[in-house]
C-alpha cells in the first residue's frame, strides 16, 4: 500500500500584549499553533478529539487585576462559521470535512469570537506574576463519507482584548468587554489518505464439449476513497504464475488448458501484475462507492484435453 505522507511543522507564536502605560500591565500571550486531528485511513471519518492551548502570563501592578478575553473566529474553512466549522482542500478536488471548537471536555459549548463565546483568564492583583493557560478543545464531526483524499486545513484568527479592574470592581465579564483584536493564528488540519477493499467474482467459461474458442466476463468489486489513484494487479495463477502463459489444471493432474486475461472487451490487453509505464495493471480513481471492473477472459481454440473440471486460481491486488 502506498500512502502519501505530509510533515507539518509546527512553530509557537509569542506575543508582547503592551497597553497604554497608564494602565501598567503586562502580559505575554503564547497560542499552541496546530490543532491537529492526525490522519485518517479511508472514511468515514473518526470522531477524533484533539486539544490546544493558549497560556497567558501577566503581571497585575497595583491597584489593578487584569483579565484577558481570547476569542477565535470562524476561520478559513470554505463556508465555515463558528457553529459550523470546516477543514478545506482545494486539490485534488474542491471538498470540506466539519469539525467544532469548544470551551469545555464535553464538547457542548462552542467557542467564539465574540460574546458570551469567548473564554477568559484572571489574573487577581493578589496572583503577582502568574502564568494561565486555556484549552481549546476540537472534535472531528464523525461518520463523515464521500470525501476526497487531501490536506485539510484551515486557519483560525485568535483575538485578544486584555482588560485592568480595580480591586473594587466586579470581575469584567467576556460576554460584555469590547471586541478583541487579531493576535495570531491558530492552524487546524486534518489528512485523509486514500483506503480501498476488493472482492472478486469467480470467472466461469461453462460446460463445454471441446475447446474451439470460448470467452467469458467476470467482475471486481472495489470501493477506494474518492480522488484516490488506485491500481488492480492480477498474477499469474496457481498453475503456471506466468502473466503471459495462464493455464488451466485438471485436479492434480498433467492435464492443462491455456486460457488468458484481459484488460479490455476486444482482449487484446493482457492483465498482469506490472505496474508503471508501459505496465499491464488496471489504473482507476475512486469515487467513494463501489466501482465494477469487469475482467474479460479467453479459452482459445486448442487441442482437446480429458474431461474434467479445469481450474486456477488468480489473486487480484489493489494498491492505493
């Protein structure tokens, strides 16, 4: 099985949050850059849950207390919105996979970029410097078909607003501080590598009185990933396992029937089990559904042999 492999590289942004010195705060702003739920093999999509953070340090200087509101938006994702996020590929095929941001472990409620979505950290004048961190929590919408292989990405904007208090005020609450500005981004991804099954029918020529000349067509069965490059190899069989020579066997026995497989109704292309340029494979795209291809075969016209019951067995291999 071939499976194509993508490395991302992941890089931490540091961010200096510096309010107007009248303020006299200060904080520092890390976001953990990938929210990364791995590869999938095939689909349908698992209901993975991944998680990513962003830590917060700050500095509460007397008389105030400071609480930072951090906010993500809808991001990149073609048509996605903050109760409907997407991951996006443009190539091979124009697709979308969903997935959600939450504020909590049970993956109920939504983050943000605005309101009542955001989440917060308090930093208390009583704290002193102190480092908080706070979890984003992502979960791949499960049971997703019909998709195209690819690299799903797509790209958060995080906004932060950074507010001081009094010690006499109420703590200010994210749903009603002002709009936040863009800090940095955080990268969401998701790979779906192609994955296929096959199955094969069984290729009768009949009940025959001599060997004139007798053809026949069978199928194989096979589901591979949409925009997933596959390939179907058939070897040579158990009697001869030569490509270019199939035979027939009575039993155990010597005697033997020459028979071949082909690629196309006029069998004139051989099917064999050489890949690449000039090879003799079957090369097909998935579609996300079961695909028939038929496979055609011959008896030519040769020398009678006993009668009996002439088989071989060919092994059919798919490769993606």
């Amino acid at each position: 099985m071939i499976r194509r492999i993508a490395h991302l590289l992941a890089l931490s942004t540091l961010l200096a949050l510096v309010p107007a010195p009248a303020r006299a705060q200060l904080c520092t702003l890390s976001v953990s850059p990938t929210l990364d739920f791995g590869t999938t093999v095939g689909l349908p999509t698992p209901a993975t849950a991944v998680t990513a953070t962003v830590t917060a340090t700050c500095t509460p200087v007397f008389p105030k207390s400071i609480k930072v509101c951090v906010g993500i938006g809808a991001g990149s994702g073609t048509g996605s919105t903050v109760t409907s996020r997407t991951l996006s590929i443009t190539t091979p095929a124009v697709d979308a996979i969903g997935y959600g941001l939450y504020r909590d472990a049970a993956h109920s409620v939504p983050f943000g970029e605005t309101g009542g979505d955001r989440g917060g950290l308090s930093f208390l004048l009583d704290d002193g410097p102190a480092t908080k961190t706070l979890t984003i929590y992502g979960r791949l919408t499960g049971g997703q078909v019909g998709k195209s292989v690819g690299n799903y990405l797509s790209d958060l904007p995080v906004t932060v607003i950074v507010h001081d208090y009094a010690r006499v005020q109420p703590e200010p609450d994210c749903s009603t501080v002002a709009a936040g500005t863009q800090q940095s981004t955080l990268q969401a991804r998701l790979l779906v590598d192609p994955a296929c099954t096959i199955t094969a029918a069984p290729l009768a020529f009949g009940n025959v009185s001599g060997l004139t000349g007798y053809v026949a067509t069978t199928n194989l069965s096979v589901d591979c990933t949409r925009n997933g490059a596959y390939t179907i190899a058939l070897d040579g069989g158990t009697v001869t396992g030569d490509v270019n020579a199939r035979r027939m066997r009575r039993g155990a026995g010597p005697a033997t029937i020459d028979y071949q497989l082909y690629r196309d109704a006029t069998r004139t292309l051989v099917w064999g089990n050489t890949p690449g340029a000039g090879g003799n494979v079957h090369a097909g795209t998935g579609d996300g559904l079961v695909q028939s291809v038929p496979v055609y075969g011959e008896v030519p016209a040769q020398a009678d042999q006993p009668e009996g019951t002439y088989t071989d067995t060919v092994t059919a291999t798919v490769t993606f």
